[in-house]
C-alpha cells in the first residue's frame, strides 16, 4: 500500500517521542495501530463488496445466457412436435378408410401386420 522504508519509520518514531512525549506515546501508538486496524478492515471490505458485485454481474449474465439457450430449445422442440403432429395429420387426411375404397372386395380378408411376422418367424425357424 504505502512504500515506506525502515528509515522513514525510524524517522517518523523519533519526531512522535519529541512531541508527543513519552508518557503518551504508547497510547498513541495503540490508538494509531487500531486505526490502521480499522482502516485495513474497510478496505478488505470495500474490495470484497466489489469483487462480489461484479461475480454476481456475471452470474446474471450466465443466468441470462442459459434461459435464452434453454427457451430456444425449447421453442425448436415445440417446432418439432407441430410438424410431426401436423404431418401425422396429413398422414391420416391422406389415407383413404376401407370401407372407401372399392378394389377390394369385403369377404376377402386383408393381411395384417401379425401374420407377416409370424410367416419370418416360422421362415427362420426353418433355416434353423
């Protein structure tokens, strides 16, 4: 803080013994270390104030930067969920019902996807 040699010190100490006097220089000397006490005190806490303030400046930041990451995931995601719901939407106008469509005559049975399975079933047992 102050550059202060051992000889300004020893400067200092025998111009407070001439005026001050012996008698009174020891409580002069403890009240002036308690002031330098006090003064140090205040600094460590004005520089910690100022280093907290500025760690939560960039806490905010960060806060701020995660929210708007997490709000654009989130609006992409929603993005994704209206398209597969509207192509799911589509998907359902598109397909006509059997009972529409006249190729198919109504006594013949359609296949479904469980014979399918079934028939590879028993083909691999085959192979076996």
């Amino acid at each position: 803080m102050f550059d202060i040699s051992f000889m300004e010190l020893l400067v200092i100490s025998i111009v407070a013994l001439i005026v001050i006097g012996p008698e009174r220089l020891p409580a002069v000397a403890r009240t002036v270390g308690h002031l330098y006490g006090r003064c140090r005190n205040f600094v460590y806490a004005i520089r910690t104030d100022i280093h907290n303030e500025m760690r939560m400046e960039e806490l905010k930041k960060m806060q701020s930067s995660v929210q708007e990451t997490a709000q654009s995931i989130e609006d992409s995601v929603q993005q994704g969920v209206d398209r597969l719901k509207s192509a799911m939407t589509e998907g359902n106008n598109e397909q006509p019902s059997p009972a529409d469509s006249p190729s198919q005559p109504a006594n013949q049975a359609q296949p479904t996807p469980d014979s399918g399975a079934a028939a590879q079933i028993g083909h691999d047992q085959d192979k076996k």
